[in-house]
C-alpha cells in the first residue's frame, strides 16, 4: 500500500515537472559566467523576469570552465558559458565542445561584433568590448602645467617623468593587452622601444588593473594606463579623471556567450543568449555601473563612456599561446623593467 502511494505521488510530480524530459526540463538553463557575481546575478534576475524561464548561475573563472569542459567532454553540467575570453573559448571550441548558434540577434549588433561572431563560426557572439587607454587626473595635470595626452606616444615624453601608472602585465589583463598592442601597432621592434621609453616614466608597477587609475582618481599619480571602463569608472564616481582613447588605437578584450556542444537545455541556452544580446541584457551593464562599450548598438551607453578607437590590425590571439605570452613577459621584465 505504501509503495503504491509513493508510486503514485512520484508520477504527480513527473506530470506537474512536466517528465524527466518534459516542458520544465526545458524551461531551465545552467549558466557558468566569469563575470563577477553581482553582475551574473542581475543578468539572472533580468532574464527571468523577462522571459518567465528559470537559471542557474554558477561563478566560475575561465582555467575553471575550460577545466570542466574538459573534464566532462559529452557530458556538461551546464549549458551556457558566459563572458568566455577569445581565447579561452577558441581553446574548448578547437576541442568541439561549443556549439554554433547564430543568434537573430546579431542583426542588432555592431560591425565588429558581428565580424568576431562569423570569425568563430558562430560558437562565441561577443557581449562588450573593452578597450585599454589611459587616464589622468586633470587637477594634476594642470598644477603641474602638463600638456593633455591625447596618443600612446605622449606617454613616452619625459615631462611625465615619475608620474605614470600602470599594471604587471603578467598579472594583469589591461597591462598585458596593453604591451601586446603597443607590439602591434607600432611593430615589435619600435614597440619594445617605446615601452622602454615609457619605463622611465612609470612611478610604479600595480598587481591590478584598475589600482594605478584609482590612484589617479584620488591624486596619487597623474596618469595611468587602464581599461576605459575602469577610468570612466573614476568620473563617475566624482574624480576628477579624464579618459583618453589613445590616437593611435589600441587593444581590447571582447569578451562573449557561448552554448555549451550536448547540453542538456539547448534551447533555454539559446534563450539565455538572444536575451544577453537584446537591449534588455546589455542595459544591465549599466545598471551595475559598468562602462564597456555593449554589442549591441542600441544599449543605453553612459555619457561620459568614450567610443573605443580600435585598432583595425589588433589581434587578440596573436599571442595567446602560453609559449608566445610567455617570450613576452620574459622580455619585459629583462629588457624594459631591468633598465
């Protein structure tokens, strides 16, 4: 009698779920997101109040998700991976574990997110850009009677002696992109000779990114190298920091969403991604205060946020194999730091 009441109340159950494989089954998406959590959280919030489906979002950095992926080949624990780096995600698609979507949200997407979607064969859609610059504190600048920086070269200029800012490039992201499309865009061998330069004007090394722009904002140093975003960041908040997009272009990171080879909730994962890619997803960038340049072109933008300069030869793989990041930052600490 009682296995037959238990028998029975477990089929209620599958018929409300709507079956193991039924309708509720497909209403759920697992996301592992890289973002930071609060951010992650309020995309969960927002797209379960736009679309009536339900996520589960999981804070994982990017060696953690290709480590799993990895690990579970056919098998994945979840469906979407959001905010995957360029390279992060060409080392798992290589691998054939994301799978190709192409999102009716691309038409509203702006050029260059489009080219990095169709670039990946639709296996990663970017969500923003981030662009390195540099910032500077205008107070400063003008009792020190400086003249404003507007390009990379005007770093080099030692009437900035002792008053630069910027980031480990081997613990840094924005530092690392930095020196990289320095490289490129004035080629290795002027490139070297210009970080060179620019060392002598460097006061300090930070371990991260936004230290030496959050410096500036509070008077610290007059300058400093940084993503946009996170100078932005600093006027927002009332510092009296300018942002430059420097003249000559510069690198970025361009972080996007993929849909997980075999997962279980290939549709809601589909959904997660049209939803982070309409203008309702992207708007929860600002509402957390983050000032990257959105994908699609009509996210809300804050004012004060600069258009990125992009350098049209910047390639962001160029050198993302460990061995080639690892011959630059061993030239960095031997020929520029050393001297």
């Amino acid at each position: 009698m009682l296995r037959t009441v238990a028998l029975a109340a477990f089929a209620a159950l599958l018929l409300i779920a709507g079956g193991p494989s039924g309708r509720a089954a497909e209403q759920m998406v697992v996301v592992n997101c890289s973002f930071e959590l609060e951010w992650c959280e309020a995309l969960r919030v927002k797209f379960e109040a736009k679309t009536g489906l339900k996520a589960a979002v999981n804070r994982k950095s990017a060696g953690e998700t290709i480590a799993q992926l990895q690990a579970e080949g056919d098998n994945p624990r979840f469906d979407v991976w959001h905010s995957a780096g360029v390279d992060s995600a060409k080392i798992v698609a290589d691998a054939g574990l994301l799978d190709r979507y192409e999102s009716p949200m691309l038409a509203e997407l702006h050029d260059w997110a489009r080219d990095a979607a169709r670039a990946s064969g639709y296996t990663l859609t970017p969500i923003n850009l981030g662009a390195v610059g540099f910032g500077y504190n205008e107070a400063l600048l003008a009792k020190k009677g400086m003249p404003v920086p507007k390009c990379w070269a005007d770093l080099a200029n030692p009437v900035y002696k002792g008053e630069i800012q910027m980031a480990e490039p081997g613990s840094s992201a924005t530092a690392f992109v930095m020196v990289t499309a320095i490289l490129q865009i004035m080629g290795e061998a002027k490139g070297w000779d210009y970080l060179k330069a620019l060392h002598k004007n460097i006061n300090q090394y930070t371990r991260s990114g936004a230290a030496g722009i959050r410096a500036s904002g509070r008077g610290e140093t007059t300058l400093a190298v940084a993503f946009l975003s996170d100078s932005v960041a600093q006027a927002v908040q009332g510092f009296p920091v300018k942002t430059v997009a420097p003249c000559e272009g510069s690198g970025f990171e361009m972080p996007g969403v993929a849909v997980i080879k075999n997962a279980k909730n290939p549709e809601t994962a589909r959904k997660w991604v049209d939803f982070v890619l309409s203008v309702d997803g992207q708007n929860v960038s600002l509402d957390m205060q983050k000032y990257e340049m959105q994908s699609n072109k009509n996210a809300k933008m804050h004012p004060l946020a600069p258009s990125a300069v992009i350098s049209p030869g910047y390639d962001m793989l160029k050198f993302s194999s460990a061995e080639s990041r690892n011959q630059v930052l061993d030239k960095f600490e031997k020929d520029v730091k050393a001297r």
